[in-house]
C-alpha cells in the first residue's frame, strides 16, 4: 500500500490504535459512525498489506539491555545487499536505508557488552562493502511516540 492515500476512517482507525493497539473494534466503530465488520476489514487490509503491525513495544533500555544503533557508509553498488545481510542478524530491530553521511541505520538490542562487541566486530564488520561504520550507544530516550497521522501536514 506504499504510495496509496489512507481514507480519513483509515486515519481514523490509526489514531485510535496509535492510541492504545487494543482498543476494541466495537468501540472504535461506535465512534466513528461505522460497523465493527468494516473496522476489522480495514485493519486486516491495513495489516495484510504492510501499512501497520499490531503488537507491544517494549524498551530495551527498561528491560536492562544495550540499545544502540550503527551508522553504516557503503560502497557503490552494494547498499541492498549490506541492508540484507545486516537485517538478518537477530539482534537487529531495525534497518533503515537512508539519505545523508550514512546509507543505513541498523538498531541493535544486545545483553551486554560482550554481545555488542561481538556483534560490531565480528559479525557487522566483517560484510563486504561496508566502508564505514560508527556506532551509538543510547543511554536514555526522551521520547519515542507512536502517536503521528499520515493526515498531519507540517506546513499547516
């Protein structure tokens, strides 16, 4: 559904489970005017096509793991496949190709120190066509919000 306009229900709809992801449908058909079979044929459309998950966030920081990310550089031809062989790693909760001084952004979960270094040296490093690598540790985070419309206009 990349690329495809959300009808305001649909926004709708992601407002209410942004809010709170088990919300039931009932409640959410009752508020905006609509059956519950057409919320949960939307949501399902919604999930079987990508647009949203549905699942609980939890903070690694909170749950007294490492949390960090790795800005990787990569050589012309080969960001898709460095993008590829990093998503693969279990530790990865996140790979993001990007624009800017770096062409990926990978998010790393690990136990403890050894783990991380393990990860970064041994098997992060090691990819054919990284050129650069620097690495973030996250200490604290300050916000992290899940509630934002596709409907929300900055230059309004």
């Amino acid at each position: 559904m990349r690329g495809q306009t959300l009808d305001h229900i649909d926004i709708a709809i992601l407002g209410h489970l942004q809010q709170d992801g088990r919300t039931p449908y009932t409640t959410i058909a009752k508020d905006l005017g609509i059956s519950e079979a057409s919320v949960r044929q939307r949501v399902a459309r919604l999930v079987s096509r990508k647009v949203i998950q549905i699942v609980a966030v939890s903070s690694p920081l909170d749950l007294g793991l490492l949390w960090s990310q790795v800005h990787l550089r990569v050589a012309g031809d080969r960001l898709d496949e460095v993008a590829e062989a990093v998503a693969r790693l279990p530790e990865v909760d996140y790979v993001s190709i990007c624009a800017g001084s770096f062409d990926i952004i990978v998010g790393v979960v690990s136990k403890d120190r050894e783990a991380l270094q393990d990860m970064l040296v041994n098997r992060i490093r090691p990819i054919p066509g990284i050129e650069r690598a620097e690495h973030v540790l996250i200490l604290r985070v300050l916000k992290d919000n899940y509630e934002w419309s596709p409907a929300d206009d900055a230059s309004a």
